[in-house]
C-alpha cells in the first residue's frame, strides 16, 4: 500500500524536510485530511494524526473491484468413450516413469481405440503437448473436447487448433510459421510456395533461411522459379540453400546443365567398336576436361579432400553426384544393375560406385538404393524407409555402431522391432552404458518386445567398471518394459 510506504518515508526523513503527500490516499481521506491540518498544533502533531488515521485505515476490510467477467462458453460434449480405470492407471504409471516413448505408445493405444483420458489428467497431458510438438496431435485426439476447451485459459496450450496452415503462417510466432509451412507443402505444395514468395521480401534473412527447408518437402519443377529468384538474394547462406534445393529437383536448369557438360565424359566401348550391349563392354572416362568457372558456385570444386581421387577424378566425383538415376539409365541404354556392373569392372571406374551412391541419396531412388547396398555395400540413408521392414532392420544392425539415432535406419516410430534386432541393439549400446542411459532408452523403449525383459540378463558388459551401471540401468528397463506390459493389458 503506497500510503503507508509514504508514511514511513516521511518519519524517516523528518517533518521538516519532507511533508506527506496526502495526494496518493484515498479520495474519501481528504476532507478528514483537512480537518487535521487545520486543527493540528504543529507539522509534527498532524502527521501523528494522519499516521493513526492511515495506520487503522490499513487495519480495515476493502470492497472488492467490480468487474464484467464474460460468460464462460460451455464444453462441447464429448462424442467418444472415456477411457477405463486399467487404462487410467497405466497412463498414471506412464506420467510417473516420465518417458515420452511409454506416453507415446499410451497415446497411440487410446487413439485407436478411438477413446479420450479422464479430466483429472488434462492439464498434466497439456503440459507435456507444451514442450513435446511430436506429441501434441496425440494428446489433442486424446483429451477430447474438454482438452480444447481447456486450452483457451492457457496461451501455451493454445496450439493454433482450429486454424488454417495459412492464418498460422500469416500472424504465428516464428517457430509455428515454419512448422505451418512444413505442413502446408504435405497438403498443398504451390499453395505453400506462393504464401512464402508473397512473403519473401518482409522476411529478415534468419528467417527466410528457415522457412526456405520447407519447401525441400514435395519439392517439384514448380518451385525452380521461385528458387532462381532466390539466387539473386543478398544472403549468401540463403543462395546456397536455394542451389541445394535446386540440385535435388531432377530437370532444373543447373541438373541438365551439368549433365549436358557431364554426358561427353562417359563412353560405353566394347571389344572392336563402340557401343553395344554384350557383356564385353566398358566404360572410358573422359579426363581432359576443364569445368567452367560459374560450376564452383553449385559446390563443385577441384579440391580434393580425402586423397582418394587425382584432382581431375575428384571433380567428376562431383559431377557424376549432381545426375539423376534416371538420366544414366537413357543415356546408357541399360538398367540400374547392368550400369552398376559397367562402373565395377575396371579398378579406374569402380571407384565412382560412391558417385552413383550420391546420386541416388540425393535423388531419392529405392531401386538403386536397394541394389547399391546388397551388392556393394553403399548405404543411401534417404531412401532406407522405402525398403521392407527386414532389410531395414538388417542395415540398422550393420550400422549400430555408425549411427545414434536409430531412426535414421529404422524411420518408423510406431512398429515394434523384432527380437533379434532389438537384442543387437542392447547388446551393442550395453557397453557404453554411461553414453546410452536410461535417457537414451526412454526415447525408444516402446518398440522393444515385452518379453526381451527375460533376456536382458543375458547380456554381459565386456568392461568390470561399467558392469555395475548396466546391472541398474537394465533394472530400470525392466520397470519400463513390465509398465509396456501393463498398457497392453489395459488396452
């Protein structure tokens, strides 16, 4: 209360050097405020006076502010079912263990049962959807109603639900503008790129760097226009991103430019003339050549920087990585197999196998991607989600120990691994116990098999020192794993 602070203030100073401002008090104070001055026999006399009457003014009740309070929009009723007291307490033991895989799993299981969770765990649920965007489209199916209604008292759970992809782009903070986008190209590709070139020239360059990865989703011949405009832009890191995303784009000009000059530099030959399709046929490279100057600006360079090229080999490294699949099997009249086998017999063109690896992560191929890892060991991680659940899992079990993020091999995060992979993996991961902890495994703890709990003491750790600390952390994987079963059972 400033009167009272005033009052203080006063008597520390003194009456002679400060008098009360009697301003800051209440107006229905005033007049008695008069009356005490004029009655008063000196400075000191009215501010004991006016210090009493403040003083039990304090101690007294206050009238409480009247408001207009709008009236509070009643919940829609809910259309599904609530879930069950099982499902309930293995949702608890989920909230509980604080893992995002197990709540993760929970989440799918209530969606398709088609079920919402009880009132009581809302707002516990809305505060996880706040910090977890993965989990929001879940946890909004599965708090129903009552969770939307809930979530216009809190601007941190107002998740943009019920707004367009444009009005999110149009007036959303950055973050949500560039997820907005990202799912406007799922939806609808030339509609999201002409939002942003719309946009483009307001847009600080931090922010068109990051609205600009959008567009690599769905990304078509459509968007070569906007993204030659974009190379004049002042921003060397957005050009850069804008040449990236051109030579990902099969028939852009900078594709069929390279390949134009590439195309000359590779000569099928067979045994007594050229061409042919027998199995006598090989292919000369060309080497005599010069690349012209504006080609370092697409990342082509003369550089090499692992020695296992001469200078000339290292620039068509590059070259052969910039042109589609597509283009070797027209200009070759062969199928991806037979180009393959053409590059691999001699020891001078064997090498560029990883040119055509690089052509095909860029381009997204599955059919080379398939042939390039069976018969020469070439991982092209952008089309592993294509392949078939078996061969995924055979390359993650290759690669454990090249890749911590197992979903770079094994893209879906829904499907239960099977018992072999998932047993390669703990028995890979087991031995640095301290790098993969319990953190690591409650990210992913909802694809192992309930029943790889029997065998977790099976597995032995090669170092005594870090024995100790995989004996607990494989206790608290049990604990995960039993509560996994719980959900099952409550489902």
């Amino acid at each position: 209360m400033r009167a009272w602070e005033e009052i203080i203030h006063t008597g520390i100073i003194g009456t002679d050097k400060k008098a009360v401002n009697t301003q800051i008090f209440s107006e229905e104070l005033l007049p008695l405020f008069e009356k005490l001055e004029k009655e008063a026999e000196d400075k000191e006399d009215f501010f004991l006076s006016l210090s009493s009457v403040i003083y039990n003014y304090r101690r007294g009740s206050f009238l409480p502010q009247k408001e207009t309070v709008t009236e509070l929009p009643l919940c829609e009723a809910e259309i599904k079912k609530h879930v069950n007291p099982s499902q309930v307490s293995s949702l608890q033991a989920v909230l509980g263990d604080e893992s995002d895989s197990l709540l993760f799993y929970w989440l799918m299981q209530c969606d398709k049962k088609n079920l919402i969770t009880n009132n009581e765990l809302i707002p516990a649920l809305l505060e996880i959807a706040e910090r977890n965007k993965e989990l929001r489209p879940f946890i909004l199916s599965c708090t129903g109603n009552r969770g939307k209604w809930m979530a216009r008292f809190n601007p941190k759970w107002n998740f943009n639900t019920g707004l367009t992809e444009k009005e999110i782009f149009d007036h959303g903070k950055p973050d949500e503008r560039k997820e907005a986008l990202k799912n406007w190209r799922l939806k609808s590709p030339d509609e999201a790129r002409a939002a942003l070139m719309q946009s483009w020239g307001e847009e600080q360059a931090a922010t068109r760097l990051e609205l600009l990865e959008a567009i690599e989703i769905n990304l078509n011949k459509n968007d070569e226009e906007f993204l030659t405009v974009i190379l004049k832009d002042k921003s060397q890191k957005v050009k850069e991103a804008a040449i990236k995303l051109l030579k990902q784009v099969p028939d852009s000009f900078i594709v069929k430019e390279v390949w134009e000059f590439t195309r000359p530099l590779l000569l099928v030959k067979k045994a007594g003339g050229l061409l042919g399709m027998s199995g006598k046929e090989t292919l000369d490279l060309n080497l005599s050549f010069d690349i012209p100057e504006h080609f370092k600006s697409y990342g082509i360079s003369h550089i090499d920087a692992n020695k296992i090229y001469s200078e000339k080999e290292f620039t068509l490294d590059q070259l052969l990585g910039f042109i589609p699949p597509s283009y070797y099997e027209d200009h070759f009249q062969m199928k991806a197999e037979q180009i393959m086998e053409l590059f691999a017999k001699k020891p001078e063109t064997e090498k560029f196998i990883s040119s055509l690896a690089s052509s095909t992560n860029n381009f997204k191929n599955g059919e080379w991607g398939k042939l390039l890892y069976r018969k020469y060991n070439k991982l092209c991680t952008s089309v592993v989600k294509d392949f078939d659940r078996e061969l995924q899992e055979e390359i993650a079990v290759a690669t454990l120990s090249d890749f911590k993020d197992v979903y770079s091999v094994l893209p879906d995060r829904t499907n239960e691994w099977s018992m072999n992979f998932t047993m390669e993996l703990l028995k890979n991961k087991s031995q640095d116990p301290y790098g993969y902890n319990r953190n690591y495994y409650k990210h992913i703890i909802h694809h192992f098999p309930v029943s790889v709990a029997e065998k977790l003491d099976s597995i032995t750790v090669a170092d005594p020192l870090r024995q100790s600390y995989w004996e607990n952390l494989k206790e608290e994987l049990k604990k995960m794993l039993a509560i996994k079963q719980q959900i099952i059972q409550s489902f």
